[in-house]
C-alpha cells in the first residue's frame, strides 16, 4: 500500500468521454458556422479526421441530434439541421416556457434578500454586456445575452430547468449564427435586460413574467425580419 505517497507515473484523468470532447468539437464548429446548415456528419470522415473508433462518434452525433444541431435520415446519415422561421419561433416559445418557470420558481418560497443572493452572477453578466455594447462587440453581446437567461434559469435552483435550458441555448446560438446581423448592438439591448433584472429582483413576478413576455418577442421579431 502506498498511503498518500504519490504513485510514480500515473497523471489526472478527465472524467469527460470520448463521445463528449467530440460532441464539443462537433458542436462548436456547428455554431461558428464552420460546419454549415444541411452539411453531412459523416461517422469514417470523422472518426478518421479525429483518430477514434467510430463508436464514440456514433454516440456524439446522438447527442447532437438529441440536442436539435443534428437530424439523422433514415438511409442517408447525420446532417446538421436548417432551421426554418418556424423553428426558430419555436425555439423561443420553448425557451419562453422554460424561463418563465424558473423566474415563477425562483421567486416562490424565497424572501427579497435570497433572490437577490441568487441573482448576483446574473448582475454581473449584464455589466459585461454594457462593456461590449460599448467596444461594439456584437459576438461577445450576443453571448452574454444568452448567459443572462442562463444564469437566470440556474438562479431557480432547478436542475432539469437547466439542462432543458442547456439545450435550447445551443438551438438559440445556432439561430443567431445563421443571422449575424440580427442581434441589435446598442444600448437599449442593456437597459431592457437591466430592467428585467430590476423587476425580477424587486419580487413581483407578475411584472417581471409581463417583461419576459415582452423580451421574447422583441428578439423573436428581430430574428424573423432577417431572415
């Protein structure tokens, strides 16, 4: 027995699969737009391309496909989806649903000081964001949009209502990329998330559900004119 000496040689394994670090690579290039809508994901190309088995490929593009990046076709393969104005939109009334509850959620059983506690992170992602209106970086905009209804999701202290919103911030991304000019780089993008804050942490879900309403359809109605 070793105790805790150190063994000689052995080194920190990561607890990702093979199959995730793929689906990762996959996914990003997905959303960068490197890998364009209506492409193949062909499993040999792939599994050549990144010197694994295709097993774990197989598994990744399951993933992907499970998350709506993918379609699989019977007979045909694996392609990266096209996404219609019609998914877009529903895209956004799932993410309505999503949000909705978690704000619903996070406000339920909770004092003014704890939904404030919970809503730090997310105070913090909007301060981000009136720096990159103001350098004029649309891209990093864009993110930190996204990572404001996600910490708003994870301020709700549900983890299904996370890993649903998982999902569908992959989906918005992809619907993004496919209209880069469609995310509104100016000031007011700011002020409207910080008055969703403000009213979400003010403790009156009745307004802060109204101006969520509001949000999603001011961003819905962007995407869809561009498209």
């Amino acid at each position: 027995m070793t105790g805790r000496r150190p063994v000689p040689g052995l080194h920190p394994v990561s607890t990702e699969s093979t199959a995730e670090r793929i689906a990762d690579q996959v996914r990003r290039r997905i959303i960068e737009g490197a890998l364009a809508p209506g492409s193949r994901l062909g499993e040999a190309g792939l599994a050549a391309q990144l010197r694994v088995s295709r097993g774990p490929v197989r598994e990744a593009l399951a993933r992907l496909v499970q998350e709506g990046l993918a379609v699989s076709v019977r007979n045909r393969g694996v392609f990266v989806v096209r996404l219609g104005p019609e998914d877009v939109a529903d895209v956004y009334r799932a993410r309505r649903a999503v949000e909705r509850e978690a704000v619903s959620a996070l406000h339920r059983g909770r004092g003014g000081a704890a939904v404030g506690h919970a809503l730090e992170e997310v105070r913090v992602v909007v301060a981000a964001m009136a720096r990159a209106a103001h350098d004029g970086d649309r891209d990093r905009l864009a993110e930190l949009d996204i990572r404001f209804h996600q910490g708003l999701v994870a301020a709700s202290g549900s983890a299904r209502l996370a890993r649903m919103f998982a999902t569908l911030a992959a989906e918005t991304r992809l619907c993004l990329a496919a209209v880069p000019d469609a995310y509104p780089l100016a000031e007011a993008t700011v002020s409207e998330h910080e008055e969703l804050l403000r009213l979400i942490g003010l403790g009156r879900p009745g307004s802060a559900l109204a101006a969520l309403d509001q949000h999603f359809e001011s961003a819905l109605a962007a995407l869809t004119a561009r498209r």
